[in-house]
C-alpha cells in the first residue's frame, strides 16, 4: 500500500492539491496531510545594503509575556492540525493522518516523511516572482532538493 505525505497550507490551493493527489492514488492509498506553522518567534527582514535584505532572527518575547511553559506552540500546533483535518475533510480522506508541526516548512515536511515511512510527498507549487524568490525561498525546492522518496509538485493554476 502506498503512503502519501501532502503538505497543506491553508489556502484554496490545498483542495486542488489534495484532490489531484486523490485521484492519482485513489482510496487505497494511506494518507497523512500535514501543515507547518512557523514558531512565534518571527523572523525580520532588515536591509544590508542597496537593494539588499537578509533575514534575521527577531528578539523572542513569548517569556516576556509569560508563555514560556509553551501555550503559545501548542495553540499553533493545533491550528497546524486542524488545518490538515480541514483539508483531509474536504476531500472525504477520514482515515488520513493529519499532522500539525512548528518550524520551517522543508525540515517539518521531511521529518514527517520519515517519521511515517511515506513513499512519496506531494507539494503545491505556484508562480512567484524574483522579488518573492529573493525574500522567501522555496519551500517545493528545498524539499525537492532534499526529499529521500519521489516528490509530486502539483502545479497550482493562476486565479
């Protein structure tokens, strides 16, 4: 039996996704639909020269405001998991696993696909520009790059 990891999140595309992978492998596949929540502790960018940004870690102020026993994961977390189970829902996959992490979406999907043995991942991908490129990499090309099983990069229609 094949196991499919699909990464959501959280937008109109996921029911494209999970419904083109759907029909692809059918109802006897096994399906675990994950969503990554990026920790609380944002990320800034900050210029370094002409025309130049870099990203850096922003000052962590969850303690600050007394969540240091970690409420502030766990309720993104959860939103990360009921994002999954929204999507699994709208396709009629109530078997499937769904899955809700914190952290960067390339290391989380991976570490998921491992942790469930999957045999492939399924990822959206979309046009970006150059500007959205510089800023944010790739979440379907880091995990192209690294994936250990076949990736399926189901292309998202323009709107």
């Amino acid at each position: 039996m094949t196991r499919v990891l699909i990464a959501v999140d959280g937008t109109s595309s996921d029911r494209i996704i999970v419904n083109s992978t759907h029909k692809l492998f059918g109802d006897d596949a096994e399906y675990v639909l994950i969503n990554v929540r990026r920790d609380p502790m944002m990320i800034a960018a900050t210029t370094v020269g002409v025309g130049m940004t870099a990203m850096v870690p922003a000052v962590d102020l969850r303690s600050e405001y007394g969540d240091s026993d970690g409420d502030t994961l766990q309720s993104e977390a959860d939103l990360a998991t009921s994002t999954a189970r929204a999507a699994a829902a709208a396709e009629h996959l109530d078997d499937a696993v769904a899955v809700g992490e914190i952290g960067l979406e390339p290391d989380a999907i991976l570490s998921a696909a491992d942790q469930y043995a999957v045999d492939v991942i399924v990822v959206g991908d979309h046009d970006r520009n150059w500007f959205s490129k510089m800023i944010s990499p790739s979440v379907t090309e880091a995990i192209k790059d690294r994936a250990d099983v076949p990736v399926l990069v189901i292309r998202i229609p323009k709107h």
